[in-house]
C-alpha cells in the first residue's frame, strides 16, 4: 500500500501565542497532535500490509525549521520519505490548503492519504472533506483504526453518542485519523538527533490558490473569568461557597 | 526502527552496561536474590535483578521486556545498596533494560510522555519553561537570578518544586529560611531545565545528557560557591553524576545546609509541639549517607517529640516516586494492589506522630495521595524538613 501522512505544524499552545488584530504571533510551532496519530497509523499499516509510507509537512516561512523535528520523527518512526511542503503564502484556510494539494497529489497515485482529524489552527476539520471533493476520492473521519481488505479498507469510526461504526471504504481514499490503533511510538532523544543528522528531506513547493469570501476581522481571547480560591478549613469554605451562590443569584 | 533481533538487542544491553561505572560488574552476579528480596516489587515482579542478569546471560531479554519487570523498579537502591557483589544494579542493569524499552517505542504511556515533555520543554509537565520561575512572585521578597549576578548559593528547585502547585510551597519555604538567614542566593530561573535523575534512571540517557550540557551551561553565567537543592534526585544527580561531564561545585541536600546553619537557626527556633516522624528518602539517605543531618534539625526544634518508624535509614522504605515512578502509578496498579507509598505512610501512623517529615520533594505527592488512598489524611500531615523548620522560625 502506497501510503501518504499529511503532517501540519500548529501553534505550540504550552509557550505563549501573540494575538494581534488580525495576526496570530506564536512563540513556536508544533506537530498538530491528531496529524502525528495519522503518521502513526501509516506507520502501522506499512508494518502490517507492506509498502511505502510518505510524510508531508505543510509549512509557512516562519514554520519552515520547526517541522524538521517531527518529519525526522516520522522517518525515526519508520516513515520512507519525508517532504516538506512550504505554502507559496500562509494560509490556515483548509479550502486553499486543499485546493493546493489536490494539485500536487495528482501524480503521486497514493492509495490512502490519512490526514488528522482537525487541526487546532483552523478547527473546522474539513481539509480531509475538501480534499475528497477536489481529488474525487472516498473520504471517512474520525477514524480509529484501519484495516485492508482487498482493494478496499474496513476502518473503524468514531460516531456522536458514544457509538461505534464499520464501513468499507474503497481505495484509492483519505482517512480523517482521530487517534492511532496505538499510542504514538516514543522514540528517544538520541536516536532522534541521529536521523536529524542523517535524514534527507525532501523539499517542494504548495502553490496556495486565493479564495475570496472570507477575511479575517480581528482575533482575540475571551475574557478570563475570575478564579478565586476559597481557602480554610472545610466548614469555613463551604460558608464561603454558600455565600459565592447567593451573590452569583444560584442560591 | 525497532531493533531487530534478540542479539542485536544483546549488543545494545552490553554496550549501555559498558559504559556504566562498574557496569562489568554483572558477571560477578552470585545470584544470591538478595535484591529482590529487598526489592519493593519483589513479590510481583517476574524478573528480579537477579533473574534480569540470568536474562541477559541467556538471551532472552525479549522475554524480560514483555514481562514489564523493567518498570517495576522505583530505583529506590536497596538492591544496589546490599549487593555483595557491589553491581550497579539501579544505575546500570535496570536502566539498560529500560533504555531497549525505549528503542522499541513503547515505554508506559504516562512516562513516556513525560518523557517527550522533558525534551521539547525542559520538564515533565508540559508546562512552558517561561512559567518556570513563576513561583518567585508568591514571596514577598526579591530573588536574584544567576543571570544577574553572582551568589554564594545557587538554588535549585528542580522542576516538582517550580511548577508543582504543592511542591512550590517547599521551594518558597526554601527561600525564606535563605532569606531569614540572610544567604546570598541566586536561582536559574527559567535558564533552569529538568536537572534528569528520572530520566537517566528511566534509560532516556540521551535527553539526560542534553539537560546536563543545558544545565552547566546556565550555570556557568555567573559564579557561585555551591548549590543547594530540596530535590534528593537533583541533589544526586548534581554531586554523583554531572562531574562526569565537567561540573565541579560543591552540591548540598537542603537537609545539610539546615543543619549547617543550625546553630542560628537554634536561636531563631519557637516552640512546636508536634510528634514527629522523619523518612529517610532513598537519595538522601541510602544512596548518599545522609542520615544524621534530619534528624539533627529536627531534634533541636523545642517542643518536638520525635519518634522513629520501623524501618529506618538505609533499610527504609522507598515512597515509590524515583527514577520515574512518579509516572508509573497506573502502570505499577496493574501488578500491585497497594503501592509502598501507602505501606510506608501506614508505618509512619503507626508511630503516633501527627507529621511525616520528608526530605525528597517527590515524597509530598507520593504521600499525601497514599494519605488519602488509605483514609489516614486528617491523622497525620506530611511536610518537607524545610517546611517544619520555616514554622519553628515564623
């Protein structure tokens, strides 16, 4: 099975992010969590049913160094290839973002594209949906594990209300991963460096389409509620609560 | 990239071992089993260390691995510590093991991401490293980074007591005392890493590496005389392992330099009236000799009455939280109903006192949960040495 991950960097939340008008500065990027699970599932698969599985990390100019790591991760974790994509211009908008890799995909004759779920910068969860639309392919999310079955998947999927689900999807397709069958691999910091020494990624270019429509007015946070911590021994605290109630009109 | 074959694995074992101090040691193994009758998972685990190093000498080190008996190890040095043979068991057979856990991809879940925390940010809690020094606005007193300038005292909270919201209360007691005793200190800040005791012990000996080069360097910004740390594994790490890689200060256990100072501190000292029990922690005590120092400071707060538990100095019982433990508790529930923290806090009741003393930062967690595991919160209290004396000079 000829297999692609795509990898996106997101925002690292730990460190501080900067909202300016209509910018988001962060202080560093990061592997976006639910891609790392779609590597991991391409990696499983390869394991179990043979193959070849590519990992692509989608980068802008600021996220171009920071990728390095998690692509070198892929490889560390059994990946064959790995690739890194730079936007002709950055766009967190998953119908550009889709648009721009359907053209690339058109040669590369993959037979399942797995992506993750969503990714915590745009959280629409669309570009596995968008992508099935301009590439004309099968598309399943919330997908848990994956198994093949002559020409044809059988995969696992999240439903709402706690339910399970089986569905056959046909190759070639794209899967929306929500988590791996397996926790992500550890790979240790040493054996790490040494594929980042060695490794050769690839390098290409996503020519970013512009869709007009939609424009960004202004980011901003909510406002932080107040946290007061009620302190003192367990009959005093519960006065105090008591209190907190009737002032906020529950009691 | 798992690791192909059983001898390939062999190799990789032998060539960790060798580079253990005293690593070759393990062909001296009498199998006795005097270390997994002192092991606290002894009874459950498959492989003691002495079947570990039978393991290694048969090859079938797949075997240990799948068994899990490489986790079930809190490196609390017991087996090291009454070895005839004097192997490095806690350092080195057990480690390596881990390491091809490592290597395989699947060390236990909650370790390993600890593990990755460390690595991206410097400390198990995922928690950015520009929050590490958020502590020194909860005390009303000014403290100076290394960065700024020189020290006679450079303070290493390490990273239970910077972030956690428990531990920090230690930290800020640390620097009280330092205050009140008018010490010039200093701390790194957030030039601090992880100082990486758990995570050598836990075979991630590559990151440990990467924190020590991060940590002498932060500390080579400005002079000091020597350090002075509350967590027993920093404590250890710093004098036992960081020379191998430069670093040549002096390191004291904060137990030590209470004690140092306690002739002022005499002078500072109130009545309290507590029973009081101490734990001798495995780092500071077992692995590094300190036993007297506690207890001294103890001892000379008037109004205390102290009392000694069963198993005391180096035959105490570990509270299960070292060279990863911590990360280990979901995973040590698999193999044990109760863990030893909560067998050493039923000891420590059973003495009568109304406050567990500790000396490792890591025992605050690992016995306040045990506390409340076993119903006993309420009936005794734990607090570090350093907390008991700040309440004796308040």
């Amino acid at each position: 099975m000829k297999i692609c991950a795509i990898l996106r960097t997101v925002p690292d939340l730990v460190e501080e992010i900067e909202v300016i008008d209509d910018e988001i500065e962060p202080f560093a990027y990061i592997a976006n969590e639910r891609d790392e699970h779609a590597v991991e599932e391409a990696v499983i698969l390869k394991e179990r049913y043979g193959g070849s599985v590519d990992v692509i990390g989608i980068v802008d100019e600021d996220s171009e160094e920071e990728i390095e790591e998690p692509l070198a991760m892929a490889l560390a974790k059994g990946a064959d290839r790995a690739i890194k994509l730079t936007m002709s211009n950055k766009s967190y908008r998953r119908i550009e973002q889709a648009k721009a890799l359907a053209e690339y995909f058109k040669d590369k004759d993959y037979d399942l594209i797995l992506t993750g779920i969503q990714g915590i910068d745009a959280f629409t969860g669309m570009l596995g949906p968008m992508l099935s639309v301009y590439m004309e392919l099968p598309f399943t999310g919330y997908v848990t594990s994956v198994e093949a079955e002559d020409g044809t998947v059988k995969v696992q999927k999240e439903l709402g209300g706690g339910l399970l689900g089986e569905f056959r999807v046909k190759l070639p397709a794209i899967l929306g991963i929500v988590s791996a069958e397996k926790p992500l691999r550890f790979v240790p910091l040493a054996k790490l460096r040494q594929v980042m020494k060695k490794a050769e990624i690839e390098e290409d270019e996503l020519e970013i389409p512009e869709f007009e429509g939609v424009q960004v007015v202004k980011y901003y946070e909510p406002e932080k509620p107040e946290i007061v911590l009620l302190e003192g021994e367990p009959e005093e605290v519960a006065d105090k609560l008591i209190e907190a109630f009737k002032e906020i009109g529950v009691l | 990239m798992e690791l192909e074959s059983e001898s390939e694995m062999l190799e990789t074992y032998m060539e960790r071992l060798s580079e253990i101090q005293d690593g070759e040691k393990y062909k001296q193994c009498l199998q006795c089993g005097t270390c997994g009758g002192s092991c606290p998972y002894g009874i459950v685990t498959k492989f003691t260390p002495r079947k570990m190093i039978l393991a290694v000498r048969a090859n079938i080190i797949d075997e240990l691995l799948e068994s899990g008996a490489q986790w079930l190890c809190t490196s609390c040095y017991s087996c090291s510590f009454r070895c005839p043979s004097q192997i490095p068991l806690t350092d080195g057979i057990i480690p390596a093991a881990r390491e091809l856990s490592l290597l395989e991809g699947n060390p236990p879940e909650e370790l390993a991401r600890a593990l990755m925390n460390t690595a991206r940010y410097g400390n198990p809690f995922k928690e950015s490293p520009k929050k590490r020094d958020r502590w020194v606005k909860e005390v009303d007193f000014e403290i100076k980074t290394l960065a700024d300038g020189p020290a006679d005292v450079l303070f290493i909270p390490e990273c239970f007591g910077a972030y956690h919201r428990r531990c920090k209360e230690v930290t800020k007691a640390m620097a009280e005392i330092f205050n009140r005793l008018g010490t010039d200190f200093a701390i790194l800040g957030r030039d601090e890493k992880c100082i990486g005791d758990s995570n050598r012990l836990s075979g991630e000996f590559g990151l440990f590496e990467e924190l020590v080069e991060k940590n002498i360097k932060a500390m080579e910004k400005n002079p000091f005389s020597r350090i002075v740390t509350i967590d027993a594994h920093a404590f250890h790490s710093l004098r036992s392992e960081y020379p191998r890689f430069g670093f040549s200060k002096p390191v004291l256990h904060h137990s030590e330099f209470l004690a140092e100072n306690l002739e002022t501190l005499k002078e500072m000292f109130s009545e309290l009236e507590y029973i009081v029990t101490y734990h001798d922690s495995c780092y500071v005590g077992r692995r590094n000799g300190i036993y007297d120092a506690p207890r001294d400071v103890i001892r000379a707060i008037p109004g205390v009455e102290f009392v000694e538990m069963k198993r005391i100095k180096e035959n105490a019982l570990c509270c299960g939280g070292g060279g990863g433990g911590v990360w280990l508790d979901s995973f040590i529930k698999e193999f044990m109903k109760e863990r030893p923290a909560e067998e050493r806090v039923r000891e420590a009741a059973n003495t009568g006192a109304d406050i567990l003393v500790t000396s490792c930062i890591l025992d605050i967690p690992m016995f306040e949960d045990a506390l409340k595991m076993t119903g006993l919160e309420g009936q005794i209290v734990v607090k570090d040495i350093c907390e008991l004396v700040l309440e004796a000079i308040r």
